[in-house]
C-alpha cells in the first residue's frame, strides 16, 4: 500500500480518536485534517503526512477521500455513517476497533489543536474560513493539489516569493532564449 495512504489513513483514525471516538460533520474531518498539517508545520517547519490536500468546493479536502475512507470502513476501523442534522444528514465518523494514540507525540498535538480548531463550528463556518483564509484555496481549481504551505506566509512574504518566483522565471527563460 502506499505510504502516503497509510498516513492519511492514520491521520483520520487520530482524528477521530481525539475527538473522543466520533466524528460529525464530513466538513469537519476534512479541515481537521488540514489544520492538522498547518499546526505541525508551524511547530517543526516540515510536513505531517505527504498525502495531497486538494481543492474542494468547501475548501481544502482529502485527496481521494472517498476510497481512502471506505477502506478503513472495510478494515472495521472505522463506522460511517449517517444522521438527521435538521432536515439534513450530516456524516458520523467512529472508530470501531481500538486506537491507541501517544498524547506526548508532536503528531498528536498538531491534531489535538487541529480538533479543537474545528470543533463547534457549523460546516458553513469551516468553509467560509477556508474562503475567507486559505490563500492555496483561492488560487486553486477544483480537483487540484494545493501548497497549502503559503497559507501561512503573511501578505508581505507572500508578495516577496512571487517576486522571486517571477525573477527566476526570467532568467530561466533568458537563458533558454540565448541556446535557442
């Protein structure tokens, strides 16, 4: 199995377990999981997992959600399903089998903080957050894997990499021009 599937499916399980064992709101599980990469990054300047975070319409989203979760539904890891949220259904995420966590591990602060973050805030809250805050969102398409990384630079460091970015361009292209 790849590597990088593995973590997302170990990321989800420590979700779920901070949460106490369940989790409601497919909304929720998805930013927990990319705050969970934010916060850690914040702390130790390199990546939780490196499962791709994509664009989604309510904002950053699990790369290939749908089937990483159904295997950990037919791994009896975890539960899903789904209940009345008004005239609604929200999803529920439970573990099923027993999942230990280290609370000293960095991996698990990043998520705690992450969980915590998320946690009673409506799913129409989370994404306008994402709108509002995600630089990688806004610049995104649909579908697209995002650097979520520069959700972090403020405004001045952000303008200083493009800046950067667009002087190397130049002379990469300079270059190319004088051989061709």
């Amino acid at each position: 199995m790849d590597d990088t599937r593995q973590q997302a499916k170990e990321l989800v399980c420590t979700i779920i377990a901070v949460t106490g064992g369940e989790l409601h709101k497919k909304v929720a599980l998805f930013k927990a999981f990319y705050y969970a990469h934010l916060f850690y990054w914040q702390e130790h300047q390199e990546a939780l997992t490196d499962h791709p975070i994509v664009r989604m319409p309510q904002g950053p989203g699990i790369d290939d959600h749908t089937s990483i979760l159904r295997e950990l539904e037919g791994e009896a890891r975890i539960e899903i399903r789904r209940e009345p949220y008004g005239p609604y259904q929200e999803y529920v995420y439970k573990l099923k089998s027993p999942f230990t966590i280290d609370p000293g591990s960095p991996h698990h602060t990043a998520v705690e903080r992450a969980v915590k973050w998320v946690q009673g805030k409506s799913a129409m809250e989370l994404s306008e957050e994402a709108h509002d805050y995600s630089r990688s969102w806004q610049i995104g398409q649909d579908g697209q894997e995002l650097n979520i990384y520069i959700d972090l630079l403020d405004d001045a460091e952000y303008v200083e990499m493009n800046r950067r970015l667009r002087a190397s361009e130049e002379m990469v292209n300079d270059v190319f021009a004088e051989v061709g």
